[in-house]
C-alpha cells in the first residue's frame, strides 16, 4: 500500500470517526471554575471538549489506539514552528488542552524542557487521567493565566526558542491574549532563534485585527493554514522572517522524524503565506480596543 493510500485511509477514518459524534458516550463531565468540561469516546476516538452557550467544542482528540498519531489539522500545521526552528531546548505552551502537543514535543525531543501553562486546573487533571500527559523533570504545568505568567517570565529574564499560544475559552481566544500589549511581552521572551506560532481561525471576524496586530508587533509574518479546516497558525520571530528557500534544508530531516505521528511536513511547508490580506487601515487590538470592543461596531 502507497503512503498516499494510507494516508487517504487514514484521513476517511478520522471523517467517519468524527461524524459519529452525536453517537459519542460522556465518560466524564464537570463543571469546572471556567467552563463546562467533557470528555467523549466515540469508538476509538476519544475527545476533550468544552460546552460553552449550548455547543460543544473539541479542544483535542486522540485516538486510543494509536495515541501518538496526531488527529487535528492544526496540530500538525503548528510543526511549522519546527521548520523555522527544528531544535527548540526550552519549549512554553500557554493552553494545555488534552497534552497532546506537549506529549508528541517530548517525544520528539526528550531533552528540551517544556512548561504548559493552563489556567484551569481541571484541564490539567483531565488531561493526565483521560489523555495520557505526562510530566517528569522535563516537562511541567502550571495553574496560570497565561497572560499573567508571560509578564512573570519576562520580568525574570527567561527566555524561549518555542512558544505556542493554543489558549482557547470555548467561544474564542481569551481577549487579553491577542492585543499588542501581549504580544510585545510574548515577542521580549523569544530568543534570538526563536519562533512563535499561535492557533487562530481563518473565517474569524477577527481575522483582519488579529493580522494587523501580529503585523504591528512582529512585522511580517506567515500564515499557515490550508482548506482542511478553519483554523489558521500565525507564525512569527522577533528578528524577521527567513526565506521559504532558506527553510528547505530542515523539510528531509524533519520528515523522518514526523511522519510517525500523521505529519507530512511538506504540505505544512507548502501551507506558508506572507500575503498581506487584510485592509491597511485596519485598527491594531489593544487592551483598550480588544475583542469585547469589536461586539459594539
């Protein structure tokens, strides 16, 4: 059987998995400080989800049998962050999830360290008995905003060669998270090889403020996203952008060591746009312009 066959395969698997949701059985559900929590199988796929103004929405998913394979479209489109950078030692996720990011990074590269910060601490439980995240010496947690721990870290000097903004609230991105205060803050921890990607949406209405908002802080940035979903990574550094020619050498390399986990780094490659979309005029978020503002328009 062909990689492409199998991939194919693989992918009307995930498909038929995913429209038998409304099928799916609870086997938890709490209600936690922030948001109602679930988590729902459905055969061998198993889900984290927050049900927020009556919908449900997947914050991750693997699949039990074979929980290393990486089963969101996003997730996979986040590894740009790895051909802008393909050794990254000190490694910050704002927003755990189910752990899976944090997971296949430490498997992936067993020394970097790895710090998860989730605002909830019910996430963090979930995520070590439903979803298999593990910590050790390498890789840790901690109860956080995000926002909070961002101005910390800066204050103390640290610094990263990763960050990855995957902070979700059920409805959207947590306001404070995406305003140019923020993000000026995020930008002061890179290091100087360091590479930023944050999870966002390509048919948000936010879409315009958000890329002038990036575009105001970092200069120019890539887009990474591609028609298998809605869900668009902003990739940034805090010293401009490489060439896509000067980022080819890392795809072979790369290749071998993702493809175990449903990566194919070429089509991530191949996702990259630096075009600027979006109107000129259009206003950057602030902590005094932010998302809630944009209700009001």
């Amino acid at each position: 059987m062909s990689k492409q066959t199998s991939a194919t395969i693989f992918l009307i698997l995930i498909t038929l998995l995913v429209s038998t949701a409304s099928q799916a059985k609870v086997i938890h559900q709490e209600r936690s400080l922030y948001r109602n929590i679930l988590v729902e199988d459905s055969g061998n796929l198993r889900c984290l989800k927050f049900n927020v103004r009556s919908k449900k929405s997947n914050q991750s998913c693997f699949l039990k049998s074979e929980p290393e394979r990486l089963v969101f479209n996003y997730t996979k489109l986040m590894f740009s962050g790895m051909i802008v950078n393909p050794n990254p030692e000190r490694i910050l996720i704002i927003g755990l999830g189910g752990g899976t990011m944090s997971n296949t990074l430490h498997q992936l590269l067993p020394n970097a360290t790895i710090e998860n910060v989730e605002i909830d601490p019910a996430v963090i439980d979930v995520a070590r008995k439903y979803f298999s995240f593990f910590e050790n010496d390498h890789v840790t947690s901690v109860v956080k905003d995000g926002r909070i721990y961002i101005k910390r870290a800066l204050l103390k000097k640290q610094t990263y060669d990763w960050i990855i903004l995957d902070a979700f609230n059920g409805d959207y991105i947590p306001e404070h998270l995406l305003t140019k205060e923020f993000l000026t803050e995020a930008k002061g921890l890179l290091s100087d090889n360091g590479v930023l990607t944050a999870n966002t949406f390509s048919i948000s209405d936010l879409y315009n403020y958000e890329s002038a908002t990036y575009h105001d802080v970092f200069g120019d940035f890539y887009s990474v996203h591609n028609r298998k979903n809605e869900n668009r990574i902003i990739l940034v550094t805090p010293n401009g952008l490489p060439s896509l020619d000067s980022l080819k050498p890392n795809l072979g390399p790369l290749h071998d060591r993702l493809r175990q986990y449903g990566v194919n780094i070429l089509d991530v490659y191949e996702s990259f746009s630096s075009e600027q979309d979006w109107p000129a005029d259009t206003k950057v978020l602030t902590d005094q312009f932010s998302p809630a503002n944009l209700l009001n328009l």
